[in-house]
C-alpha cells in the first residue's frame, strides 16, 4: 500500500523502510540507517556529505536541526527526532481523501502533496528516499525515476478511492504507453482533443515512434499547452532532472494515456 490510514504498519515494506527506525542512531555507527539520517538532515538543509558514518559532522548537524525543531539537542537520533526527519514523507503517505471524486482529480491532489514538500534526489544521481519510495526501494544512476512518481501517485489515488488503477503502471515510459495502448486510453499526438482530456492524464514525451522518454501528469489541458507536475525533472524541463516540479508544455512531441 502507499497510503496509510491509522499506522504506518499499513504500508508497503519498502515504505516502511523507509519511514520506520528500528533504534537510536549515534555517533560512532554506520550503514544504511546513518545514511537515512543523513539523507534527511540534507533534504532539510543540514547538508552533509552522505557516506553512512555518523562521524562529528553529522552529529552537530543533529544537533542543529533538533534545535530548530524545539527537541532536546543531545545529537541522537531518537524516536522523536526521526519521525521530525522523515515527516515530509509521512506526510504524503497520509490518507487525504474523505470523499468519492474522479480517479483523476485524486491524483492531481496526490500530486500536489508531493508537489508541496519537494521531493528531489540527495546523495548521489536518481538516489534518496524519495526516489526509493518512488521505485520500489530501488535507486542508482541507471533507475530515472519519472514514471516511477507517475506510477506511485496513480496508486496512492486509486487505493485512497478503493478502485482499481486504470493501468497497473511501470518505473518505465515505454511500457506507461503500451499498457495504455492495450486499455484503449492511448491518445497520439494527431488525435489529442484537450477538452477530452481529464485532469490526471498522463503525457508522454516521444523521441521517436514507439519510443518515450519522459513522462508526467496533466493538472489542467488548454487549446495551446498544459499544466503538468513531473519528477526527475528540473526548471529546465530536462527528463533526467532531480525533483518533483510543476510547469506548463505544449503539446508537440506529446503522447497520452487519457485517465477514464
């Protein structure tokens, strides 16, 4: 599940993962929960180098975001400073539908939220936990993670509604474009009316026939362009980018799967 409604025990394991401490994290360890800790106090604006050694650095920084935060600065990592780093992610993970909507409009609100509190790479190219979150627990130079977000947003929609997603989704743009193809929401260039199609869509950037290699969210279609939130993007619209951005397109190069 990527929603949770009462206790983070409701989620998949690789959210879990990465929202859950299992101790208190200090000076001297290392590994992958050090990581964690720094990635976070990094995405916060305590920078550090992230190399899983919990070392001098990262204990003043510690200490300077549980000062900021209005905890008790000893420069642990305890239960109440964890959950302090990793609440932009909890945050999201929330249930935040109270009402029957379009499927659509779900995931444009979803979007949103990610939107709202920046999710962007930290530690190393398409690496951090919003792109493990994004992929499965997966990350590295050879995982771009846009139709990752696509696919987790549509999920996060469709089991907040208790319905199914109209396609199954995929951490790749080519199989987004064939799973559409075969649920008939497929809509080509040639043939894209923008008053046919529904907040929430996907679009498709295409390099050539057959091939896509960038995708994103439609939030509002016009005659000329439209609006769209996307990760692994940046402000110069780049399709290996490193966070989650809203911006306007137009529909040159553009292939859709029109959310029903």
């Amino acid at each position: 599940m990527n929603v949770f409604e009462h206790s983070t025990a409701e989620l998949s394991p690789h959210l879990r993962r990465e929202v859950e401490f299992d101790s208190v994290v200090r000076r001297g360890q290392r590994g992958r929960d050090v990581r964690r800790v720094q990635e976070w106090l990094t995405l916060h604006g305590f920078g550090l180098v992230v190399d899983g050694d919990f070392g001098p650095a990262t204990q003043r920084q510690v200490t300077a975001f549980q000062e900021r935060c209005g905890l008790e600065a000893v420069g642990d990592v305890d239960e109440e400073t964890a959950a302090a780093l990793v609440e932009p992610l909890v945050q999201v993970l929330r249930q935040r539908l109270n009402s029957s909507r379009p499927l659509g409009e779900a995931v444009v609100e979803y979007a949103q939220a990610h939107l709202a509190v920046h999710p962007r790479e930290v530690g190393g190219q398409n690496r951090g936990p919003w792109v493990r979150a994004y992929m499965g627990g997966r990350e590295g130079a050879d995982q771009p993670w846009c139709a990752g977000f696509v696919t987790f947003v549509l999920h996060q929609a469709a089991q907040s509604l208790g319905v199914p997603a109209p396609i199954a989704g995929s951490a790749s743009c080519d199989v987004l474009a064939a799973q559409g193809g075969g649920a008939g929401l497929f809509v080509a260039e040639a043939d894209v009316e923008y008053k046919d199609l529904p907040t929430g869509s996907l679009f498709l950037v295409r390099s050539r026939p057959g091939d896509w290699t960038h995708t994103g969210l439609v939030v509002e279609a016009r005659e000329d362009d439209f609006d769209t939130i996307e990760g692994n993007t940046n402000d110069d619209g780049s399709r290996e980018g490193y966070e989650v951005c809203a911006r306007a397109r137009g529909y040159a190069g553009k292939d859709f799967v029109r959310l029903p």
